[in-house]
C-alpha cells in the first residue's frame, strides 16, 4: 500500500522506533517507587507516536506542502499586514545569545537582551508618540486587556473606579476590542458607524457620559479609512473624563505619517506581528507591546526596564501597577524579530512602508471598484473593503470567491468582516507586493466576477486544486471530534 | 525615498502608474485625510537611527547578542518554570518551513491543512499526556493559560474565590491575580508545609465560595504534591481543580487528569522550544468534556470534505471573541500555534520511550546531586518527593554563591529565600543535560564555598 | 407537529404553546432557525430553574452565530428538550415540533395578551 502522507502520526506508529539520541547516562537510575506514592506514578504511558527521524521529517514536509504561507503566495487578509517576514531575522533570533538565555539568569549576564528591549522600546515610543512602552503583552488581545486595565487602575486612583464602568467600541472594531473589556471587568457600548464608514461624532456625544471609561478605536478603522474627526473625538471623549485606546492593528497605513500620540490616543498596542514583520506562525506567537502617555506611566505591567549609566536592569516595584499580564518580559524572541526590521528600515524606509501599502491598496481597489461593489467612496489607507451583493443575487457568495481564489494561488481576504459590511471582503495588500502580483490578484477577482456571471458553478464549487475540497464545517460543530480516536 | 529597500518591490515607475490608475496624482493625496494637526512635519518627523544593511544588521545584533550569558558557555542549574532540555535537530528545521512559519490563523481551511492536522495531533498528545479530554491548540504560555482556567472557573461555578498554594510559581500568582483585577473576583493563597501545599490549611479555606484550586505539579519547588487527596478536600464543594502540570513530569507520574483535575494547564517550553529569555513559549490548557465549549481559544476539529475525505478545520468558533465580541468569555485570538508545532515535532521525536528516558534522567541527575550534596553536609529542604528541581539551605546569601559559581561557568539556581521565607535557599534544577563532571563541579563548589 | 396557527409569538421570534393555562412550550420559530442556518449546539437551562419574564434561557449556536433566547413568560423549567444536545440538527428539521426547547410551568395563568398570534406574526415577519 502507498502511503499519501494524509495519515496522522499515530497512524504510522510503530512500537519500538525512536527518533532521537539522547547521551548515555552513567548516573545511577533513582526509582520513582521510592519517592511518591504508587498512586502517582503513571500506570499506562502516554500513547505518544513512535517513528524515526526521517519518518517524522517527512511527516511534517509532507503537511507543509498542504499549507500557505506568504512565501507561497500573495496573501491578501485583511487587517492581519500580511507583509514579507525577512530572513536574516530568523538567524538572529536564533543566535545562542538571544535563544539560549534564562528569563532568571543573573540581569548582569544579560545586558545585550535587556539592551535590546530598551532600544526597541526607546524606538516605539518614537513609532507611536507615546511616552512609555512595556513588552510584556504576547499579542494584540493582551495589549488590549492591559491597556484597559490601566484605563481600570487610572481611574480608581482618581476615585472614580466604580462610576466609570463602560468602554466605548464602534461597530466596525476587531472582536478581541469588546471581549477584552469585558475581561478587564467593563460593560460595552457599542457605537454605529455613520454612512461614511466612520465614528460620528454626533453619535459619540450621544454615547458619552460621567459613566464613560474610555473609547477603544482602530486608526484607520477596519474599514481602511482614516477617523477624519479623530481630534474632535479624542476631545470630546477627554471632556468626559474618558480615556482613548489605539488599537494598533492597522497602524502599516500611518508610519512616519503621524502617531497616536499626536492624534491624542493615551493607550496604545501595535501588533509586531503585523506591522513589524515577525512571522505569525500558523496564528502565533506575536508580540502586543503598549505605550502610554506620562501620566499613566504609573499603572504599567511590571517589571520595567531601567538604564542606569551603561547598566541595564529591571525593576519590579510599581505599586499601581495592574501587575504582570504574562510570564517574564513577553515574546522576547519575537521581539528581537521586531528590532532588527526596525533597524533594517530607518524612519525613511518606515515612511515609504507607509505610502506603499497606502498606494497599492489603493491601486487594487482602483482596479476593482468596475467589478465588486465599494460601499466606502473615499480613499482608503492600507486596507479596503468591497462588497458581494452583486455576485450573491447571482447565487455567488463571497464565501465562494474566498474558495474560488484559493484555485488561483492565493490566499484570500478576511471575509464577512467588518460585520457591518454585508458579503464583506476585506483585502490589505502591504508594501512587500509587486506591481505585477497586485495586477495577477486583480485579474483573477476580475474573471470570478464574470464567471459569477456565466459559470456560477466553477464559483461556487471551488476550491478544486486543494488537498481537500470544501469542508463540512456543520458537522465538524455539532459532533466535534477534537482528538485522534482510533478505529 | 531616494534609495530602493531591498524589502520593498515598488520602483518610482510602478508609483506613477498606480497613481495614474488612482487617478490622483501624488501619494500625498492620498494622505490628505489625516488631519493637518496631526501629521508628520519635516519638524515633527520620526527620528530612528539610520537603517541597517544586512550586514551592519547581523554585525549589530551579534554584538548585542555577545554581551548574554548563555547556554553553550556555561552549565544551567536555574529551572524555576523554564528549563534548558534537549531538543532533536529536526524541531528547528521543521519550524523554519516558510509553509508553517508565515501562514497567518487558518481562516481557510482547504489551504491550511497542514498546520490544522499538526495542531490536532498537538491537541491529542496533550490530552494523552494530561488524561484530559479535550485540549486547544495553544495559549501564550503556561500563567496566561492559568489566567484562563481561573476565569473559565469563577464562570462556570459562579463562584467567586480562587485558591491557590503558595508552591505556586511566583509570576502564576501575579497574573492571576491581574486575571482577578479585571474580572473582579478574590484569591487567597494557602500556605506551604514544608516545600508543599498545607492541605490542613488548605483543608480549612475550601467553602461554599471556592470556584476552584490550584495546585502546580510538580510545584515550584520541584515537589510532587498528591493530586488524590486534594482532589478528595474538593468531594463537598463544587469547586474544580486545576492543575498547572509540567508536561516533562507527566511522561512518568500519573495523569492529572486520572487523579482528578478538572482543568489542566501548563508550558510546553520541556519540549524542544529555547528560553529565549522567557518567550516565546506555549501554553497548553485541556479539560475534561462537560467544559468543552467553554474553553477558550483556537480548537481544530476533525471532518470530512464534500468528497467524504478526512479533513480538519477550526470548529467550536462561536466561544470565541470574534464571534461572541460583547458576550464573549475570553479575548484569546493570537495563539502560540508555531512553537505548539515545534513541541509536536518534539513529542513526534522523542516519543512514547524517549519521552520517559528523559523524564528518568531528569530525576537520576537531580537526585543524584542532591544525594551529593547531603551527604556532604548541605541541608535539603526538600522530601524525597521531587522531578527534577529541589530546595538546598546555604550558609549565605545565594547572588554571593551566584556569583562564585558564575566565575566557574555555572548559572545556579533560582534565590527562593523570599518564596520560602527562609533566608540562603536555593532551587536547583538538573536536568538530562547536565553531565556528571558539571554537577560534580557545583556539588564541590557547594560544599566548598557555600557551607 | 404543534399546529403553528395555535402558537403566540415574541418579536424576538420565541413561540408559545399554551399546553395549559399556567403551562406552556417554547420554541423558536422557523423564521429565526432559517436566519440561523445549520444550528450546531444548543444551551438549555437547568431543570427546575427559575426564569422571569425576559431571562435570558438558552444560547443557540450555528456555525458563525450566536443567538440568546430569551424567556417570554416567567415561571420554573419543567421540562427540557435534551435530545437537542446530541442532535441540534432538529431544531433545523422541526421547530414547532421536535426542536422545541423547554417547558415552563408558571405560578398562575399565562398572560398571553402582549403576544402576537400566528396571523399577526406572520405579518411581522414579512415586515421585516
């Protein structure tokens, strides 16, 4: 029989082989009978795999060619700044210096790690206009949480803990916005967006109050589109006795362009994993980091880094601070990712960052807009949105032409997201795409269009040339099978 | 930008003729939205350093890089929670496929089959390990999932206090405890008996309040507590019990799940990940099946395509923050889904023997030394009962021993004399790694200078 | 089947069987299930709960959606359709009859008057 490399690793199993060589020990064997109770040693080993080394390695080359990354392929996702994850930052993060170091070791045998957290914060602050970064969140979610637990902690200083109970979120906001203050303990109040994709202030005037902790807002939203009234809203927000979260996830559109910090933001996550080129891995690890204005400094995750001199160390006593929101000082190697691409592209090669991303998602959208429907008019920043409706009365979701893509040699875009968006893709094409690759992408949306016209079937039936066709999700949900179960 | 960035495909050509298909005709256009008040100025521009060539880059980097302590030079004895292991070749070579490395959440399934099989096989090895039912496929790491299994608790029981021992990891109880901060509900510590968990204590603090305890296993003093008998204090409260487990332990003692964890949580870093000064690493976080739909994060299911063929998907989506987003429980979106896939390689490696001939050495080393060192003369604190970490009593202050040892190329262990409240304690750790002549050598300085 | 010209409805598109005057069966009507589409899990309280009028009872889920059901008149649980949690799918095939939810026996008679009829319903729903 051949094997197709489908199987899963319990499947090729075999009792007795092993893939790895550890040295002989000449330390004589202590039993574990004579430390603990019978009860608390195992009485059936772990069913784990037993394979060889090239059986393993062919197992997981053999999964690697069923998936897509952004070096298979234009990957157009929305949101996510789906951009080129440069190498060189691999072989550093891998350097013994950097990979082979204790978060408990001596702080004196650790200078470099620490001098690099310091500069990487001294060149966020920059980045984002704010006055004081911690590392420590793992990802967006986690800065979002921390940044609001700060908002939390501000305000019980100033008394006003148990009165100020609600966050504000526009209705185009990524979910972790909402979900995270409800895990900082805060009741949500969801602001419409107006008819041009934006947060009204009319609305938000409306929506503020002496009960009001603090809006959460994305910059240019999920939209693609820049919050024109973002002074007026951060005012009337400060007026209230509110506070202002940035979530950083589409801050690609504004380097070097402006800052949260100008824009009046006193709490701010970017996304390393976004807009800082480290790999997103399968979904992670990323990297949260949050700044804050001055006079929140106070309320920061601890431990923090200090510069004395030429003498870097951490210090740990901040007694308003909401405490540790994660273990050690946060995704240290994806951190060191993100220091060298920062290193790698200066202010000037940020800026252009910038204005790249902006022009080619323009571009796209330019050469789209014949096709799809555009419900927002305007320029966009780095990302836009379109709309299916045309293709579903012709019995094409934007499902399908998520799946029909995938034929193409493209990863598709987020889609039915933004939720206010009906049949919404949402595509973000970053600075790291050839002309000639925006070109391909745009063709091949243009001929779905028109095979939602004429041959509605090829759409709705793909993807074709996939290790798998369209999954059955349903029964996936209702009879969940989330372990291996054997025959 | 007068220079072209090796990163950046775009030539003043392709800007003009995107411009012109725009229909506008500069890219400063196209930032006019942005308030004035708020744009960059040549005054008010960001100012960073000059970028880096590849070369300068890696020159800098290894400087940096330089100034750190590491494995390769010195002996690790230090463990506290992350712990220097062995890990195959392959683990890395595996990780470094593009394939896996740059692929964003698998929000198609079709062309993300690869990554969605490999965290189903994650999400069965951690359940196999467990004696759970049901495992996700990563969080950011072992306190975080702690966090998570606290909050899944108070919700579920609708309780409002959380115990835990004082054997618990120092930085567990701080982000617990942020953890409660923001979903405002109490936890208590329950103090130690020796190197671990007073269960008369513990005994006495279990109420009709307690949403659930925690118990770390081994604990952080490397003590094996007995799950049995604290899972027996919880019979008349509806509490859970949750487990924060090395998952190197439990390839030789009994599954938490099989002594009666409701929750079971804990790092992967024991598997084939580097310490990478503290992260990245994995969190794991398994239950049992009444709480399936209410664990947070990423789960991959098994399914069939439309042909009948065997395929996987990300299933039981509607927990989660992007569909729940007010209602939501947890606002888990970003996992650790890479180094999850580096600690299946791992297991795939090393295996169902070699998981537990490293686990054997762990504790041969580690008792050895301590062995060592009592015969010696140097006071134990901890029992019999350890893995692979165990509490010595020194005669003065450990970063004074620290120091000695580090001029003899040994980092020592962790300083736990505030943990323990104990003056010159030390937590040492040794693992498959050591050799006999490095633990020799810190046996002998130990008795040498530290007595 | 339950006979739907003989249900009351809520605006949140519960239905309500009167099986006696303090006892009732509640559903969710055709019209939520097909906004739903595939229903996959379905949350149902615990026997003997006690539930006012507007509780939130039951959480029901399809692939991408959440939906809360809200209880339309007060009283105990009763009953609960538990074959719901391995088979979810009836709720699609039935729900006027094999995908009810729960049973509620209320303290006194059930006001029915704030609540629309088959007729009225079906003149809601096209509405919207």
């Amino acid at each position: 029989m051949t094997t197709t490399y489908d199987d899963l690793l319990f499947e090729i199993s075999k009792p007795g082989r092993i893939g790895y060589s550890l040295p002989e020990s000449s330390i004589e064997k202590t039993d574990l009978t004579n430390l603990v109770s019978d009860h608390l040693i195992r009485e059936e080993p772990a069913e784990l795999p037993e394979l060889s080394e090239l059986q393993v390695m062919r197992h997981y080359t053999g999964l690697s060619n069923k998936n897509f990354g952004i070096e298979t392929g234009f990957y157009p996702l929305g949101s996510c700044t789906m951009k080129y994850n440069p190498k060189i930052n691999e072989d550093i993060a891998r350097y013994p210096g950097f990979a082979q170091i204790h978060p408990l070791q001596p702080e004196k045998t650790a200078q470099g790690a620490l001098e690099m957290m310091y500069r990487l914060e001294e060149n966020l602050k920059e980045v984002t206009g704010m006055d004081a970064i911690s590392l420590q969140p793992a990802a967006g979610a986690q800065g979002e949480w921390a940044g609001l637990l700060i908002f939390k902690a501000y305000h019980q200083a100033n008394g006003e803990g148990d009165k100020r109970r609600k966050i504000l979120v526009p209705d185009s906001a990524h979910g972790t916005n909402p979900a995270s203050a409800i895990v900082a303990g805060y009741d949500v109040v969801e602001i419409k967006s107006n008819k041009e994709g934006r947060v009204g202030v009319e609305a938000l005037k409306a929506a503020v109050g002496p009960d009001t902790a603090g809006l959460m807002l994305t910059n240019p939203n999920t939209l693609g589109l820049f919050e024109v009234d973002i002074v007026e809203i951060a005012q009337i927000v400060h007026e209230a006795g509110g506070l202002l979260y940035y979530d950083g996830a589409n801050a690609n559109a504004i380097l070097g362009k402006s800052t949260p910090g100008e824009m009046g933001f006193d709490v701010v996550h970017l996304n390393l994993h976004k807009t800082f080129s480290t790999p997103h891995g399968g979904g992670g690890p990323g990297s949260g980091p949050i700044g804050v204005k001055d006079y929140l400094k106070d309320f920061m995750p601890a431990p923090r880094i200090k510069k004395e001199e030429d003498e870097y160390s951490l210090s740990y006593t901040h007694p308003q601070s909401i405490g540790r929101v994660k273990g050690y000082y946060g995704n240290f190697g994806v951190n060191v990712r993100a220091y060298s691409y920062i290193r790698s592209m200066g202010a000037e090669g940020l800026l252009q960052v910038s204005e790249d991303a902006v022009l080619h998602a323009n571009y796209l959208k330019a050469r789209l807009e014949p096709y799809y429907e555009t419900p927002y008019k305007d320029h966009c920043k780095h990302e836009f949105v379109l709309s299916g409706i045309r293709q579903k009365k012709l019995g094409v979701r934007t499902l399908d032409i998520a799946k029909r893509l995938l034929d193409y040699g493209f990863y598709a875009p987020t889609v039915y997201f933004p939720l206010i968006v009906e049949e919404c893709l949402m595509i973000e094409p970053t600075e790291t795409e050839a002309k000639e690759q925006l070109d391909a992408f745009a063709d091949a949306l243009i001929d779905i269009a028109k095979d939602a016209e004429e041959n509605p079937d090829t759409v709705t039936g793909a993807p074709y040339t996939k290790a798998v066709k369209r999954l059955d999700e349903v029964t996936a949900a209702r009879k969940p099978i989330v372990v291996y179960q054997k025959n | 930008m007068t220079k072209q960035h090796r990163y950046l495909p775009t030539t003043e050509q392709d800007r003009k003729d995107m411009l012109e298909t725009i229909g506008v005709s500069s890219i400063r256009e196209l930032f006019s939205d942005i308030p004035e008040s708020t744009r960059a100025t040549k005054e008010k521009a960001i100012e960073l350093e000059d970028a880096l060539s590849e070369l300068s880059l890696t020159k800098h980097m290894k400087e940096l890089a330089a100034k750190n302590t590491t494995t390769e030079t010195h002996a690790y004895f230090l463990g506290a929670g992350t712990y220097d292991h062995y890990s195959p070749s392959i683990v890395n070579h595996v990780l470094l496929r593009s394939e896996f490395m740059t692929a964003y959440t698998p929000y198609q399934p079709e062309a993300s089959q690869g990554e969605l099989q490999a965290l189903f096989e994650f999400q069965t090895m951690m359940c196999e390990l467990t004696g759970m039912d049901v495992a996700n496929s990563s969080l950011y790491d072992g306190f975080t999932s702690l966090g998570e299994a606290c909050n899944l608790a108070t919700s579920v029981t609708k309780k409002q206090e959380v115990l835990y021992s004082k054997a618990l990891h120092p930085q567990a109880k701080e982000v617990i405890s942020t953890y409660a901060y923001g979903m405002e509900y109490a936890v208590k510590e329950i103090g130690l008996n020796g190197t671990a968990t007073d269960l008369e204590a513990l005994k006495n603090s279990i109420s009709n309040e307690t949403a659930a305890v925690i118990i770390q296993y081994p604990n952080f003093f490397g003590t094996i507590e007995d799950l049995k008998e604290i899972k027996s204090l919880l019979e008349a409260s509806k509490g859970m019990l949750i487990v924060m487990a090395n998952p190197l332990a439990l390839a030789l003692l009994e599954s938490p799940g099989k002594l009666g964890a409701d929750i079971v949580v804990g790092d992967t870093q024991p598997f084939g990940l580097p310490m990478s000064y503290g992260g990245p690493h994995c969190g794991y976080f398994a239950v049992k099946k009444k709480y399936m739909r209410k664990v947070p994060s990423r789960i991959v299911g098994q399914t069939v395509d439309k042909d009948g063929k065997r395929g996987f998907v990300m299933t039981l989506q509607t927990r989660e923050q992007h569909i729940r987003r007010e209602k939501a429980t947890s606002n888990m979106s970003s996992n650790q889904a890479l180094t999850a896939l580096g600690s299946s390689v791992f297991l795939a490696a090393v295996g169902k023997v070699g998981l537990q001939e490293m686990a054997q050495q762990n504790i041969n080393h580690a008792h050895y030394v301590k062995n060592e060192l009592e015969s010696k003369g140097v006071t134990v604190l901890s029992e019999a009962n350890f893995f692979n970490e165990f509490v010595v009593k020194l005669d003065r202050p450990i970063n004074e021993v620290s120091d000695v040892l580090l001029d003899n190329g040994i980092i020592g262990g962790y300083d736990v004399s505030s943990e323990l409240n104990e003056e010159n304690t030390m937590l040492l750790c040794v693992t498959e790694k050591r050799t006999r002549e490095e633990m020799n050598k810190l046996v002998s300085i130990l008795t040498g200078e530290g007595k | 089947m339950t006979d739907k010209a003989k249900l009351f409805f809520t605006k949140e598109h519960e239905w309500v069987e009167l099986v006696n005057d303090d006892y009732v069966r509640i559903g969710i009507s055709d019209y939520a299930v097909e906004q739903l589409g595939d229903i996959v899990f379905v949350e149902l309280p615990e026997l003997k709960a006690e539930l006012s009028a507007e509780d939130e009872f039951a959480t029901v889920e399809s692939v991408k959606s959440t939906s809360e059901i809200y209880a339309p008149v007060a009283g105990s649980v009763a009953k609960v359709n538990s074959a719901l949690e391995d088979e979810p799918e009836k709720l699609n095939e039935a729900p006027f009859g094999e995908g009810w939810l729960i049973e509620i026996q209320a303290s006194e008679a059930v006001d029915v008057s704030g609540l629309m009829d088959s007729s009225a319903y079906e003149e809601y729903v096209s509405s919207l």
